[in-house]
C-alpha cells in the first residue's frame, strides 16, 4: 500500500459545552424600535453561553428590516450577520457568536408598536473550520445520537461551522467528533 505525499488526517472531539435550549429573547428582550432611525443596542441580557447562532423575532407582522448583528467568533474575530424580520416569525441566523457587542434594528413601520427580541439558537460552533460534512459522531449528555447532526462548513471562516443535533438542547454536555485532512 503506498502512501499519499501530503495526506494527514486529525480526528478533532470537540467539548462544545452544556448550551441551553434556545430562547427567542435570551439576549435581547422585546426592544422597541425608533421612528425614521436605526438604533444600536449595545446592553444585553445576556451572551450566548457557547458559541451558537442568533435568531430574530418582532412582536407583530408589521416589523421588518434587517437586524445587523456584530460581535466575536470563537476565535476572537470580529463577525457581523444581517438577519431579515419577518413579522412575528421566528427568523434563525446561521453564524456562531462567542458574544455580542453591537445590535442594530431597523426604523418601525408603526409608530410606538413595534418590537424585537434577540435570542439563541440551537446552532453550535464547532472550534476548528471543516472543508466538508466529516463528523463522525454527536454525544448529548454522553449519550451518542442515533441520527447524525446537521452540519454547516466552511474551509475559511470559522463561524459558519456549526453542528445542529437532533434531540434538543437541554443544558447537557454536547461533544462532536469529527476529522479533518490536511
């Protein structure tokens, strides 16, 4: 058997902490928009617990306008994602912030009406960027998920590598093993 000049392979098992259930108003409560203006939010309920996408959400089906989100990834480079509202659905983004220093919402269409609630979702950052869908395993609480998790990759930014399980978040540790070839 002959050996590939150049081939290495790493098997990574990544401890991506024990993340919550996600909440629609875990960073940002209900906040409500200004007239004519946008507004930069910079004080916040709380940052996500692990590195994990945001979603968005207004109060009624008259808010729209992007939510421009600014803060770190896991590796301490600054991120910004723009998320479209749409009414008083539940709009998930899909990059992983460590944390958040900066919110900003669109103008109202409805004078004194109209509100947005930032809040986590079930996205989980992995630590290292993938150049492919190569995770081998998920564990939540210790225990392996018969159904593979949802990943998202991405060879240059390292927070659009994210891995979605199947069973829900519950405060217990998550770990997801997977490799990398060089």
């Amino acid at each position: 058997m002959s050996k590939v000049p150049g081939a290495a392979s790493r098997v990574f098992s990544a401890k991506l902490g024990s993340p919550a259930l996600g909440a629609d108003a875990a960073v940002l409560a209900d906040t409500a928009m200004a007239n004519g203006a946008t507004t930069d939010v910079t004080v916040f309920a709380a940052q996500p617990d692990v590195p994990r996408n945001l979603t968005v959400k207004g109060n009624a089906s008259t808010v729209a306008g992007n939510v421009v989100i600014t803060g770190k990834n896991a590796g301490g480079e600054t991120i910004t994602e723009t998320i479209a509202l749409n009414g008083s659905s539940l709009v998930t983004g899909n990059k992983a912030f460590a944390s958040i220093s900066n919110i900003n919402l669109p103008a109202y269409a409805s004078v004194n009406t109209e509100r947005v609630r930032v809040g986590t979702g079930a996205k989980l950052g992995l630590p290292t960027p993938i150049s492919r869908n190569s995770v081998i395993a998920a564990f939540l609480a210790g225990v392996r998920e018969t159904t593979a998790p949802t990943i998202a990759f991405s060879a240059s930014a390292l927070e659009s590598n994210t891995a979605t399980l199947n069973s829900a978040l519950n405060g217990s540790a998550v770990i997801v093993d997977y490799y990398e070839t060089n």
